[in-house]
C-alpha cells in the first residue's frame, strides 16, 4: 500500500507517548540479567493481555524464561512482519527505571527494553487504526541475547522451529543508517599446557615451554589473519582474527604450566561457520603437535554473517515509509556489532532491518534512551507495517 500523508496522520495519533513510556519503565523495572528473564517476560505477558492481545508463551529450550508472543492477524491471509526484540541485560549492577525531562534511564532502557516497548506501542497503534487489511505482525521477545551469558540459544531454537514472520524489524539502538551487511564473529579461549606442576626454573623438567608455544601461537594467527585479509566486504569490513589477552606465569623464575589466550575470529558470509571453527582447531592441532603441547579451546559462536536483500520489499515499505517522515530515505551503512538480524539471516535467509531509537550507554550502568525518538520508531514501525502488509 502507498503511505500517503494522511496514514501516517493515522497512526502518529495512535501512538500514545505515556503509554509508550510506561510499557518501558515497567519492564525496567523487573531486572533481567542474561539468562534470567522470568520474572520480565511475565511481566511483559501481563501488559499485554491487560492490552487485550492474546500472548503465547514458547519455551525455546528455555523453560525459565519462555519467550512471549503475540500474533495479530487481519483475518486476511497474507504476509507477517516479525517485530522482535530481547528482554535480558548484560550481567552489571542493577539500575532502577527514572525518566529525566526526554530521557529514560535504567538497565536496559537503551539496550533494548525501550525499544521492546516502542514495537508494542507500533503493534498498538497498527491495530487501534484498523489500516490493516492482511497478513498479521508477530510479536517476539526473548532472553538469551548478551554474550557471554547467552548466545542466542532462544531464538536459534524458535526460529529452527519456523517460528519466525516473513521479514523482522529489530528496535535495537542503531538510528543513523540502515546496516546491509556484517560479519559474523566467535570468541575463542585457549589453554597451551605441558603435563608438569610449576616449578622453580633451575628445577625444570625438559618439557616445552607453554609460553614459547603461547608465543608461537600469536604468530601463527598472525599469519592466519594476513591469509583471510583477503575476504573482504566493501560495507561487511574484513574477515580478521584477533587475540585480545594473553596470560602466563606467576613470578620471574617459575615455570609455568599453562598459558591460556583469548580473542575473537571474524569472518564473512563466504564462509561457513563449521569451516570456520575446523580450520582454527585445525591450526591448533598442528600446534600442540609441533610443539608438544596440549591445546584446549573453548569456541563460543556468536552469530553468523549478515546481509540485507535489498530487493526485498520490506526494504521499499521501510524506506518509504521512512522518507514519509524525513524527506528522504535512510542512508546505508555497515553493521559493526551482531545482533539477532544476523541469526534470522543466517538460519532461515530472513530479511531483518535493525532500526531502533536514539540511545546510548548499552553495556555500561549508565543507558539512556530518547523518548521522542521512541514515539518516531514506533510511528515508522507501524507505517512500515501497514506499507508491508497491505501492499
Ligand atoms: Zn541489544
């Protein structure tokens, strides 16, 4: 469907801005480190029934914190557009909600509580206009999202499970550009060891250095790094790998027994992550063998590769809708971070636009988000809906 002038008059006036800000601060209200989400999610249940939606729960392989759901259909078949957002905070003393003059503050007010509630108050107002005319938006929020504490794990079993919509739209702090591509990235963890007990260096047994081995090691991944700098995206950026810390030894004249490494392994979507992971254990093995030591990894997958299609027509009803609103469409850009986009793309080849609004402060006590920007995101969502699924 066109937007014209006057859908968007429509629907801005159903946007209600107390009710947006309430939506947020009860759900800031109800702490949520990663992994813990109960208590949040139930709440958030709870807003929604009192909202007259009909709320699914789903437990995703998480059964203290199913995920909660809601489907509003037109009664028209036809396409769905997935709002989704998640419900945990990474894992930092608790901030209580507090609104001063247009910010909101507390955990997760920026990352991404305030933006879950901007996608209601979307959801809302899409109903309260009666625009829409087929197919239906399917709610989801979820815990399991900040890594280390989770990695995803909900939503990879939701949408494993095709319960997903046909396009996604991710409230997350990003307002300034519309990301068409990422990499996708692992952490990774190694522990070089040799079979002895630290002991003095005059007194050492003749067995190999972990440190020399640590040390070789950051070599060899630099020699890795130099061969995929060749896999390189004009907007993803570079496959790369990286080793943020390195950690050996007690005092000047012991000889250690472990050298442990940590970093990170960047890659881009023409490779696959089972590739990825092999030929890095692969690189390990040769060491350990090489070198006479052992070596442990512990591999954390993060997220796949992203890229938008820009052809799909998610993209259109998001731009035009967006161009309704500010005179012209929304530059693009990179995506620096992962975010749940890359698993829809990466699991079901979903097209997922991260658009959420102003903020700042994610991971850290101090998390802010803009409440005018808020009542904007859930106008252009909603628009974006209509633009969607009516056409
Ligand atoms: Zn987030």
């Amino acid at each position: 469907m066109n937007i014209t002038a006057e859908h968007q008059k429509i629907v801005a006036a159903r946007v209600n801005r107390e009710r947006l800000v309430d939506t947020a601060k009860k759900l800031i209200a109800v702490p949520s480190r990663t992994g813990e989400a109960g208590a949040v999610s139930d709440q958030l249940a709870e807003i929604l029934k009192a909202d007259g939606f009909t709320v699914t729960r789903e437990i995703g392989n998480h059964p203290t914190a199913p995920a909660v759901l809601v489907r509003h259909e037109s009664g028209v078949p036809g396409r769905c557009l997935q709002f989704n957002g998640h419900l945990d905070v990474v894992h930092l003393p608790y901030v209580p909600p507090s609104v001063e003059g247009n910010l909101l503050k507390g955990s997760g007010s920026c990352d991404m509580k305030g933006g879950v509630a901007t996608a209601i108050e979307a959801l809302r107002a899409v109903r309260d206009s009666g625009l829409l005319k087929k197919g239906g938006i399917l709610l989801c929020a979820h815990d399991l999202h900040e890594a280390p504490w989770g990695l995803g794990e909900q939503l990879d079993t939701l949408i494993r499970a095709g319960i997903h919509g046909d396009a996604v739209l991710l409230p997350e702090p990003l307002t300034d550009h519309l990301p068409l591509a990422g990499r996708g990235s692992a952490t990774w963890k190694v522990h070089v060891r040799r079979p002895g007990a630290p002991i003095h260096e005059v007194m050492r047994p003749d067995e190999p250095s972990v440190i020399a081995a640590g040390a070789e090691l950051v070599q060899r991944l630099g020699k890795l790094g130099e061969a995929i700098k060749t896999q390189t995206d004009p907007v993803a950026g570079t496959a790369s790998v990286f080793v943020g810390q390195i950690h050996s030894g007690e005092i000047f004249n012991q000889y250690p027994q472990e050298c442990m490494l940590e970093g990170t392994r960047r890659w881009l979507n023409v490779e696959e992550r089972a590739d990825v992971k092999a030929s890095f254990h692969g690189l390990l093995a040769d060491l350990a063998k090489d070198r006479g030591v052992t070596v442990d990894c512990e591999w954390k997958h993060i997220r796949d590769p992203f890229r938008l299609d820009l052809t799909h027509p998610i993209v259109a009803a998001f731009q035009q809708s967006y161009t309704n609103m500010n005179g012209k469409p929304l530059k693009t850009g990179p995506k620096q971070f992962v975010d749940d986009g890359n698993a829809f793309f990466g699991l079901a080849n979903l097209p997922a636009i991260t658009h959420g609004p102003r903020a700042g402060g994610q991971h850290t006590v101090n998390e802010w988000i803009d409440i005018d920007d808020m009542v904007r995101v859930a106008t252009l969502y909603a628009m974006t809906a209509l633009a969607y699924l009516n056409d």
